[in-house]
C-alpha cells in the first residue's frame, strides 16, 4: 500500500483543548495545546472518509455498527491502517489539485538547547537540574563524549522547547550543527499566536452570562501552511479516497473550517530525513544514537520505555538517559456514542532517549538500530500507535558544536 499525503490548510486561527478545565469567569487564559495530538488527525481522515458515502448519516442517533464496518470503532482504527503525523508544515506552491514542496518543521529534540536570540546552539548531555548553570542554559558547548547514567528532564515548558526545518533536520540526524535559520525557540515563522477574547452565554436564555469572560490562546497559520499528515491503509469499497485530498473539513475548537489539499511531494531534505541511510550499516558495540519523537507518546516509564523490538539476533537496546518533557494528559471523546474515551499521560513530542546497541554482530547491530527510525518503536497500545502516537527518527551523536 502506498501511503496518501495530506495537507490541512486552516482558513481560520484554530485552537485546540488540552484536556484541563476552563471555566469562564475563574480560568484567566487557555493556552491549549499545539500542535494537536495524533487523535486530531485520525478524526479528520475519518470524517472526510464518511462524509464521502452518500446518504449516510453522522448525528446523535447514527447507526454505529455501519460507521465502524467503514472507518472502525471510536478507540481504535482498522487493522492495517496507520496515521503519521500532524506535523507544523509550510509549502511553495499550491493549487486546487495540492501542493508542492511542502516542508514540516518538527518539535526541536530537547536534547538541543537553542541559545541567546539562537545565535548560538548546544547539546544537551545527561547534567542534573541542580548542575545547571545561566552558562549551560545559554547554549554553550558541552562535551559530548561525557554521559551520566541520570536522567534530565526538562521543566520549563509543557509545550515543546522549539521546532526545526527539514534543512536543519537533515543536518541533526547526521550528528552536525543545523543552521541557525532552522531552529526556532518559539513557533514558526508562520504561526503566529492569536489571542481571543469570549464570553459566556446562557444556553437556556441566550444572553451573554455577566462577568463570565475568557481568553484563549489560538495559532493563526499564514497563506501556504498549515498542517502535514500521512494516512496509508486499505479502505472501505464505500468510501471516497479522494475525499482526503479536496474539500473542507472541521478542525479544532468551535469546528473552524479548513482545506484538504494533496502533498504531491515533500521537500528533499525532508524525503531524506524519513531514510535511514544516515545511520551506519554496521555500527561499533556500544555504539550511541540519539531517538526522540515527532509526536508524543504515552509510556508509563519515560525514563526506561519498553520497545517492540529490544533485540534482534544477539544484539540488544539500552537507554542510556532521557531528556524528556512534562507530561501531559490526552484523551478523546466519541460524539456517536457521548461519552470520554479516557486520558492517558503522554510525553511530549521532541522527548529523546540516549540508546545504546550492544552485542550481537555488526550487521545485528544496524539492523536493530534502523527499527527505530521513522517507526514506532515502543511497547505500547497499539491501537494509539496506528493514530500516530509515539513516531521516532534516529540521530547520530552530534560532532562538538560552538
């Protein structure tokens, strides 16, 4: 099966829950969560799907067992279909049958600290909170041949620390500095924070609900950007796939309305980054690779995951240390049957692990070591995996950086 390239182009600024409480009147400010979880872009692969079969209906009362023959049950997708994605993306041309060139930036790995005004960069390695200095903060060089078996995490934001073009991308997987136009601490270029303004209203009365504000933090993306996705499984004769790749769907807060348009191609260095021909056919016992994720991932031990694959003939994985985010709480919810499909504790897409291969014979160790990259590596529900939870790449580890 080949896989189906989607850009989401919002028309609109778009907000996204992030699962807590936000009461009008007591909760000054919203800032949801960016990007959106996997579980966004499942949803809207599957709506377009269903909304491509004529006659079907949607709404409170639908007939469930026919929408799950066609697109699967609400917790979970058909056996073979899987999602990769969302991801931050920006493209150079675009017309009505797609785009071209479309470039994702990813959640900058926290195991790269970007620097004053990001003129300068650094590599993280395994110091403790308590080690830290204004200087490591900074961005200054570290020595990377020097590794503690400590964990670090990195507390001082929820979202992820920054983001990274495909150019930069393609430098960092084979262990070089990217440039510093493809780091930013911040958002992108072409997302652009958008802070609103609500009021309550009073759903028996519909009038506005006295003293009853609230504020929002939405992300408006700019002409030619948006999101990026991959979707690639078997469908349904029912179904419509075109409907990935033309019109309009719903996405975020208040269902703002956004285009489907067709990825025709990636940007090169983009294409690159996906293949694993960075990483050495035959590495060196005890070898060292940086894994971190594009999306986040829920692991019950962030410290130590499990993976799917921890050894392949009588070569082994060791995690060395991690430099992961906060985590944060994701759920779902299914309309067609009203009610939460749970939440779960995820780490945050740009958390990275120092893994080891060891043992086994040179081409063991290569084989094990390309099982982690532009895969799903770790132990877990596999059903979140298919939405696109838990997408890993694989550096090598960085040359010394000034």
């Amino acid at each position: 099966m080949t896989w189906t390239d989607i850009a989401i182009a919002p028309l609109g600024p778009l907000y996204f829950g992030d699962g807590r409480p936000l009461t009008a009147g007591e909760t000054d400010y919203g800032e949801g969560r960016f990007p959106p979880s996997p579980r966004t872009a499942q949803g809207i692969v599957r709506t377009a799907l269903l909304r491509s079969v004529p006659d079907l209906f949607l709404g409170r009362g639908a007939d469930r067992d026919r929408i799950t023959d066609l697109v699967g049950p609400p917790d979970a997708l058909p056996d073979d279909w899987q999602l990769v994605g969302p991801w931050l993306a920006r493209w150079h041309t675009e017309d009505e049958t797609g785009v071209e060139e479309i470039e994702p930036w990813l959640a900058l790995p926290r195991y790269v600290v970007a620097g004053a005004r990001e003129k300068t960069l650094g590599v993280v390695t395994a110091i403790s909170l308590a080690e830290q200095t204004e200087e490591t903060r900074a961005g200054m060089r570290w020595d990377v041949g020097e590794i503690e078996h400590a964990p670090l995490v990195d507390s001082r934001a929820r979202a992820a620390p920054g983001y990274i073009g495909p150019d930069g991308l393609r430098a960092l997987l084979g262990g070089k500095c990217p440039g510093a136009d493809q780091i930013r601490t911040g958002l992108p270029d072409f997302v652009a924070q958008e802070t609103r303004i609500g009021l309550r209203v009073e759903p028996e009365r519909e009038v506005a609900d006295e003293g009853m504000l609230y504020t929002l933090g939405y992300r408006r993306f700019a002409d030619n950007s948006g999101l990026g996705i991959r979707f690639r499984g078997r469908l349904h004769q029912e179904v419509d796939p075109g409907a990935l790749t033309r019109g309009t769907t719903s996405i975020g807060g208040k269902s703002r309305v956004a285009r489907l348009l067709s990825v025709r191609s990636w940007s090169a260095a983009f294409a690159a980054a996906l293949e694993p021909s960075h990483l050495p056919a035959e590495p060196e016992d005890e070898d060292r690779f940086w894994l971190w994720t594009t999306t986040s991932v829920p692991l019950e031990q962030p410290w130590a995951p499990q993976f799917a694959v921890p050894s392949l003939g009588d070569a082994t994985l060791k995690i060395v240390t991690a430099v992961v985010g906060q985590a944060e709480s994701i759920g779902g919810f299914t309309l067609a049957e009203d009610r939460s499909l749970g939440s779960a504790l995820h780490v945050p897409a740009g958390s990275a692990w120092l893994v080891e291969v060891r043992g086994g014979r040179p081409d063991e160790r290569g084989a094990l070591l390309r099982t982690l990259h532009n895969a799903f590596p770790f132990r877990s529900d596999p059903a979140l995996s298919a939405m696109g939870f838990g997408h890993t790449l694989v550096s090598r580890m960085p040359d010394r950086w000034s």
